[in-house]
C-alpha cells in the first residue's frame, strides 16, 4: 500500500534524494510503511516542506540565516512533527543516586531522598530541580535487561535489541530520522553531540555501524568538543553560479557511477557529501557560541548541559533527532559517589531547563525526551566503594512527545535488588518509545536472504501506563 | 635503610564498612565511623558497639578529652558524644554538603572541617567555585564557628598545625592552602597537579585530589597522600602517591615523593604520622602491586615495610605507644543476605612492628 505522502513525494520532481533511494539497493527492502510514521500530521508536514522546497528552490541556501529568511520554507523546515532529544547516560548512571532512591537502607548510598510534586514519590536529594518537575516526566523504576557489559548494553538500549547476525539492526536515530526526518533538509536529521573522542566501550561502539541496514544516510552527525565539523567553510573565491555548477557535474557523475555499478560505497560517499553540502548551509546551528549567554549559562557550564542546549536548538531548527552523550562517564566503579555528586545535579538541571525550555516554547508535545544508560548499578559497594553493572533492576526516565508524565512505572524491592512489579525490558521500552513517537513498533521489514524481523521483536507491547 | 615488619595483632569486622576511626589514649578502644553508624569497638577483644547514626556516611572521628569523641559525616554535620554516659551531646550542622574531612587541634581547641560539592563550571569541567566556605573552624569545646575560610571544592583533606596555629586543606585540583588560624590569613598556596586527574577517555572532568595530609613534628613540612593521574579518571590505577612539601616559604619547595618502584597503583586515602616522626604510613585501595598500606621513613622516603591486608584501607591510626598502628576499611559489601542479615563487611586490624 502506498499512502498520500508517498504519492506526494514521487509527484515532486526535485526530489532527486528520494529517487535516489529507489535506487539504492538497501532501500529496496523497505517496505512502504517504512518510509513514513503513518500519521496525518507528519504528512502534512512534509509535504509543506517539499512544496516549500520547490517554492524556494531558486533561492540562495548558502547560509542557514539565508535558508530561514524564506518564509515558506523556514516556517515549514521548523514544523513540529514528532522529535526526540536522548540524554544518553553512557556508562550507566545509579538508579539509587537517581529515579529510586532507597534512602536508610544498606543499599541506599549516602545521599537522602526528597519529596517530589507527585504526592508520595520521592528521588535522589541530588535531583531538586526534577523534583518540581515529576508531573511531566514517566519514570520507570522497572527496567531489566540482559547485558551486563557496556558494549553489549548499549548495543541493545540504542537498537532495541540484541544482534542478529548477519542484520545489523539501526540504531534509534537512525530509524527515527528515517521514519521522521524530513529527507531532502539541509539540517542533519540525527546529530551526536559527544565531545569525548575516546570512551573505551562507547568508542568501540561509535566507530561502528550506526544505520544498519538503512544506509550511511541515516547515520548521525557528529559534532562537539574536538569534534567540530571540517571542511564545511564554504569557499567564497568562486561565484555561487560555479559553486551550482560543480555541483550538479558532481552530482551527475556520483550518480551515473552509483547506477552504472549499484555501489554501495558512491551511495555512501554521495551521502556523506549530501550531507556535508547540507551542513555548510547550516554551520551555525553547531556553534555554541551563537547561542543566547543567558540560555547557556541557565543549562550550565559542562559539556553535556551546552549540548542539550544544542539539542534543542537543532530540534527547534529541523533536526529530528538528537543523541547528547558525554564519553560514558557514569561508569563509576571506584568514584561512584565522589562522580554521582557532580554528574547527577548537572543531569537534573539539564532535564529541568530542557523540558520547561521546549514547554515554553510549545514543542515539548511532540518531542520526546529519554534519558537514560545502558544498564543501573548494584545495590551492593564493591571494595572500591562504588557501583558495578547491574541490569537486573534500573531506572530510566522520560517527558514529552507521546508520554504521559506525573507517571511511575514499575518497582523494585526494598533494597534494589530485583523488579517486583511492572518488569520492562528493553522490547518494551523501544515499543513505548516508537508508540509514543507515531512509529509502528511491529513494522514487518522483509530482507531478501535473512529472516523476517520487526522492528520490535516477539510483538513485545509497549507501556500503556505511561503512553497518551 | 633498615626494613620493619608488620605484624597483625588483631583482626575484627564490624557491621558496616569503616571510613574512620580513633583510637582512645590508653589505646584500649576505638571509635569507628562506618557508612551505617558510629561503633565502639574494644580493641581487646573485639566487642563492638552501635552508638548513634549521623544522616549519612561517617566521614571522620577525633577523640577529645576524655571520654568525648567528635564525628563528622556526609550529612555535613559534626556530632559530639559523651561515651561515658553514651549520649550525644551535641550536633552542629556546619555545612551544605558533605564534610570530606575533619582535624582536631593538637590542644584540642579547635575542629577543622572542610566540605565542597565538585560542580560543572566550565565546558570541561572546571570546578565551580564554592558556593559555601570550604574550610569551617569551630571550637571543639562548645561548637561555635570560629571562622570561615575559602578554598576551591572539592575539599577533600584538612590538618592542623603541632602549634594549633594553621589549618592546610587541600582539593580535588590538587591545590594547597594554609591560613593562619589567629587572623585568618592566607599564608601559602600552591597546586600540585600530581594528585589531580582530567579524563583523557571516557569522562572530560577532574577527578581524583589530595586524600590526606599531615603537618610534620616542626610544623614546617606538609605530608599529602592521593593518587597520580590517570586517563581514565574512574579507573582508579593512578600511581599510590605521597608528596612531602616544605611550605614555609615564599616558594613552597616539593622535598620528597613516592620513590621509583616503590608503589603500584590505587587510591591512598590515610596518612598517619608515627608520634616520633620517624615515619609515616600510608593506606588506600590496591588497584595494582603488591601493598596497600606502606610504613615510609620520613627523612629518606624509603618504604620501610608494608602490607597487603586485601580490603580497602581508609583510616590508619598510631597508638600511643609508636609501637602499634590500627588500619580500618571494607571489604565488599555482601551481595545477599545470609539468615536474615547482611554478613560483616568493615574491617579493623592492628599491627605491631
């Protein structure tokens, strides 16, 4: 079945990105559901920016400013059809320094727990700025997963599951960006912001294949830290006529060569291009220093707070989908509350300022904030004094788009050791967060030589609890 | 240079594990600080006692006169307890945040806490700049502040001059700072960086600091204890490592260090100087090697004898005598319960040489 968006889209003749698809052999498994989240009010969205592609399409994209001054376009480049902005918490952050505290307990660690504005629900004292906030958040205080180690761990809370091989199941982004992004965007659909270039496990991990079976195109964006991204000056010695020019020849010989040879690696490149000639026209989203003094120092000096500050500001300005990492520095074996002390208030007020920041600002209802790790940290303190892996029993949290808040799902034994009601795994989880985003969590996906898979596996259901 | 050997006298375990104690003046009692409460632990036969709970981890234990000790805990509070008439007597509440550390002057007078939580300042995680005085002085008798000093948080060690006249604290950027107790002075600061660590991999932050520190006999010379740089700041395999300082001076002068191939690597968290000054032991966590707590002679810096006790050391303590020292820590914490409780996890042990 093909539905209005794609009629819309194979009617649009500019639209060389998506023929381009059609011509890629990874796009061809896709089925047609796949290319859309099915719901009316992305569809519209959509094509009003394509309509808004074609209206502006003689206009100068050369500067993002540039891009935005058309009204059209920038009106609808900015629509808010579903988004998500996750904090990842790489390294594993402690359910007990966070979402639930066992306070007095031999578990319980050294920080107390406060009263939240939910009536009988307390979380760590080091989430004040939460606390007044819990009536817009779901919390679950349910997770339990399989792995054990980071790799492992993040692997399956970034993909929703764990390997199959030969298939390499995409990444969260990466499906939401193709699921909601707005394809032919100069804004990256799905940006990383990670300024650590090193992180043992998490390093592995980004160097690997991000989209899966999606293709490069759907891959993230990496920005921030030592990471800024190169060679998108544009050069100003050669008019715009020639800068249009080399780029169509650049676009017709990639094209020619990727049909003539059904090349992966020329879709790849001519991804990796497409993107960066996108990026050149929208360079300034990633300059911090471009952001309002007074917004920068309300999110807070750190890294990780001037890059959910970023986040929003991508989300505001087209990007679908933004992943904030910080390294994986929760990862606290030896220093687990000497690192709890400073990580845990940053996390609180960067949840705090961004929630009431897109609710401010009206977007809070269709973006989705997650924040979360890969796995909790044990009841018990190693000889070191701090926290080792522990899947069994965790806590993550979540607001906005498609996620009722004042919510928490699930709960564990006096002591944290085990889930004692409302068990979520990371099937559920990934269901609820696809439900809560418009995306069909069950989506059937065909791939000539492997077997049927869906996007969440076993028809795993998502949290009603905690869904609009 | 002469070796000693340590010899373990005694070995209890206590309930919860240890993060301080103090040795009462006839060194036939201890007083431990433990994550879930103060004990009393009779050093002869191994007897221990639950007094009283602060509201958060027992951070530091000094023994005034008599029969009065004073603790200190994450719940920035000091607590004075009369273990005669095993009574609180008195509970202060001197800082927001936790107190990393307290020092009782040789005479007793005054207390030394210090505190600071480690915020994000800057994009890589500068510390914010305090937002309570770090350095609190109170006197020991009656409770009332004394005076407020600054410093840069964390602030994770403090001692007291043999003289009751200077307080040095030191942070987790490595940096040393001495006041005059009288007028509240600053009279040196330096930073030594050895004891500081900014993740090269996995977490761009600071992490780490000075541990421990002790005046020497003549007041002149600061001993610090801590652990080298790392890359990766929660991996904990930084170098063991002590610095002895002289201070008194325009240009403090770094005198003496951990010597080359004398230690492996985890966090040294106590220093305990022998009553003679002749030596100096200091006690962490093994990460690597083959000791975790090593007795230093204090003019050479040679280690002089050391042991493997196999759980975490975070107090060492010199009886009386400068014949015995009490080393305290945990273990792991018990991953079940067996019989309805949680088995012992701290530890005190007592050595001879």
């Amino acid at each position: 079945m093909v539905d209005a968006y794609q009629r819309g889209v194979q009617v649009q003749p500019l639209t060389e990105s998506l023929q381009l698809m059609k011509s890629n052999p990874f796009n061809s498994n896709r089925t047609a559901n796949d290319r859309t989240c099915g719901s009316d009010e992305h569809t519209v969205h959509r094509r009003l920016f394509l309509q808004g592609a074609m209206t502006a399409g003689a206009a100068s994209t050369g500067s993002f400013s540039g891009l935005f001054s058309i009204p059209a376009l920038g009106e609808v480049t900015r629509q808010t059809g579903k988004k998500c902005i996750l904090l990842w918490l790489c390294g594993a952050p402690s359910q007990f320094e966070t979402w639930d505290p066992k306070p007095g307990t031999e578990t319980g660690g050294p920080f107390h727990a406060i009263s939240t504005d939910l009536p009988g629900v307390q979380i760590s004292s080091l989430m004040p700025r939460c606390a007044t906030i819990m009536e817009k958040l779901a919390v679950i205080r349910s997770m339990k997963t399989e792995p054990g180690e980071h790799f492992q761990g993040i692997d399956v809370l970034t993909r929703g599951d764990k390997p199959r091989p030969p298939f390499t199941r995409p990444i969260l982004g990466s499906v939401i960006a193709q699921q909601l992004g707005q394809l032919d965007s100069p804004v990256p659909q799905f940006v990383l912001l990670d300024p650590c270039p090193e992180g043992n496990e998490f390093k592995q991990f980004k160097a690997g294949n991000w989209a899966g079976w999606l293709g490069a195109e759907y891959g993230p964006i990496r920005a921030g830290g030592d990471y800024s991204i190169p060679n998108i000056e544009r050069v100003n010695e050669i008019s715009e006529a020639d800068h249009q020019d080399r780029e169509a020849l650049r676009q017709f010989l990639s094209r020619k060569f990727e049909n003539d040879h059904r090349s992966e690696a020329a879709a790849s490149h001519n991804a990796a291009f497409n993107r960066v000639n996108g990026l050149m026209s929208c360079a300034p989203l990633f300059d911090l220093n471009q952001l309002p003094e007074k917004d920068r120092q309300r999110y807070g000096g750190g890294a990780f707070a001037q890059h959910a500050l970023q986040a929003r500001h991508l989300i505001e300005n087209g990007s679908t989908f933004v992943m904030v990492a910080n390294g994986m520095p929760w990862d606290n074996h030896v220093f687990q509350h000497e690192m709890h002390q400073m990580l845990v208030p940053e996390l609180d007020n960067v949840l705090y300022q961004l929630i009431t920041d897109l609710e401010d600002r009206g977007m809070l209802q269709d973006t989705l904030v997650i924040a979360m790790g890969e796995f909790g940290r044990t009841p018990w303190l190693n000889e070191a004094r701090g926290r080792d892996h522990y899947p069994k029993a965790w806590s993550l949290a979540m607001a906005g788009g498609g996620i009722r808040g004042g919510v928490v799902h699930g709960a564990t034994d006096p002591l944290g050791f085990e889930v004692v009601d409302g068990k979520v795994d990371n099937r559920n989880l990934f269901a609820t967060i696809f439900k809560a985003l418009g995306v069909d969590p069950h989506q059937e996906y065909e791939l000539p030589g492997l077997p049927t898979f869906h996007r969440v596996e076993d028809d795993a259901q998502p949290i009603q609890e905690i869904l609009v | 240079m002469e070796k000693i050997e340590l010899k373990r006298v005694k070995d209890f375990s206590l309930p919860s594990g240890v993060l301080s104690a103090a040795v009462s003046p006839d060194a036939r009692k201890a007083v431990v600080g433990c994550l879930h409460g103060v004990f009393r632990l009779d050093l002869e036969t191994g007897n221990h006692e639950y007094l009283y709970q602060h509201g958060s981890y027992v951070s530091s234990v000094a023994w005034l006169t008599g029969e009065t000790v004073v603790t200190a805990g994450y719940d920035g509070e000091l607590c004075w307890f009369d273990l005669a008439s095993n009574a609180v007597v008195r509970r202060s509440k001197v800082h927001d945040f936790w107190s990393w550390d307290m020092a009782v002057s040789p005479d007793q007078n005054l207390i030394a806490s210090v505190t600071g939580q480690y915020m994000a300042g800057g994009y890589k995680y500068e510390p914010q700049p305090e937002r309570e005085p770090s350095i609190r002085i109170l006197s020991a008798k009656d409770g009332e502040l004394v005076r407020s000093l600054s410093h840069v948080p964390s602030v994770q060690a403090v001692a007291i001059s043999p003289d009751n006249k200077l307080v040095a604290a030191g942070n987790l950027m490595g940096e040393v700072r001495i006041y005059d107790l009288v007028d509240g002075s600053l009279v040196s600061k330096w930073t030594t960086p050895a004891f500081t660590s900014w993740g090269i991999i996995k977490s761009h932050c600071y992490l780490g600091g000075i541990f421990s520190m002790k005046f020497s006999s003549e007041g002149d010379q600061l001993l610090l204890a801590g652990m080298g740089p790392m890359r990766d700041p929660m991996a904990g395999n930084g170098k063991q490592l002590w610095q002895r300082w002289k201070w008194d001076g325009k240009n403090p002068e770094l005198l003496d260090q951990t010597h080359q191939g004398d230690a492996g690597e985890g966090l040294m968290e106590t220093l305990a100087l022998a009553p003679d000054s002749s030596h100096f032991l200091m006690g962490g966590r093994l990460r690597g090697g083959d000791w975790n707590a090593a007795l230093f002679d204090h003019k050479t810096g040679y280690r002089i004898a050391s042991v493997k006790t196999g759980y975490r050391i975070t107090e060492a303590v010199y009886h009386p005598d400068g014949k015995h020292v009490l080393l305290a820590g945990a273990k792991r914490q018990p991953t079940k319960k067996k019989e309805g409780k949680f088995q012992d996890f701290g530890r005190v042990e007592v050595y001879a040489f």
